[in-house]
C-alpha cells in the first residue's frame, strides 16, 4: 500500500513540475488548495491511464517500439498525457494540455521527475 501511495505522490510532483515548467501545460488560476486538489485528481486519472491504456497501447504498437529500439514509447507517453488532458477537461478540472508539442515535452519532463522520485522512495524503503 506504501508503494502505490508513493508512486501516486511521485506521480503527482512529477505532474506538478511539467504544469510549472512546460508552457503549454497549465492550471487555471485559483487558490492554492484547489490546485494542489486538481493536481492531485489529475495524477489519479493519469495512474488510472497508464494502468489501463497504455499495457493497450504498448502491445499493439511493440513491433514499431522494437524498430525504433523503444524511442517510440516517448510518443506513447505523449499520448497518455494528452488523454490525461483532455479527461481532465471533461471531469471539469482546470489542467489543461494545449498541444502534441507541449505534451511531448511534458512527457519527457513527467518521465524524468517520475524516475527520480520513485528512485528516492525506493531508496528510502531498502534503507529501512
């Protein structure tokens, strides 16, 4: 239960960071409390997509991530994050993905804060 609790909170920060620092991925203004929640909420559709759809969009497209020695999971994870957006937007949440291009680069940043983060909670745990 700790595991999934810190890979959703890794999830969340990871989230967190690409709306700060990518341009194309933002949150509505509003105060503090409503965007901690909406990011939060966010990170649960998120985990909830890449449980479901991407294992789909992983096993269907293999052959092309083996031609492109797994490069093309980067586009796959774009994907997602543009799902996460967009789903966002119909649940009423205030995230917002504008396009393929801010999404792309949110991935990178989500995929780099995420490894890092669950690399310090695994870290913590071995030390125990």
């Amino acid at each position: 239960m700790v595991g999934v609790l810190a890979r959703f909170l890794a999830n969340a920060a990871a989230l967190a960071v690409a709306t700060w620092l990518v341009p194309g991925i933002w949150l509505d203004e509003g105060d503090q409390t409503n965007r901690v929640v909406t990011i939060l909420v966010v990170a649960a559709i998120f985990g909830v997509v890449n449980a479901i759809v991407k294992p789909i969009f992983r096993l269907v497209s293999s052959p092309v991530i083996l031609f492109t020695l797994g490069l093309f999971l980067l586009v796959i994870n774009t994907v997602l994050l543009m799902l996460t957006g967009w789903l966002a937007g119909v649940f009423g949440l205030a995230w917002h993905v504008d396009d393929f291009g801010s999404a792309f680069v949110g991935s990178i940043v989500v995929s780099v804060v995420s490894f890092v983060a669950n690399a310090m909670f695994r870290k913590r745990k071995e030390s125990k």
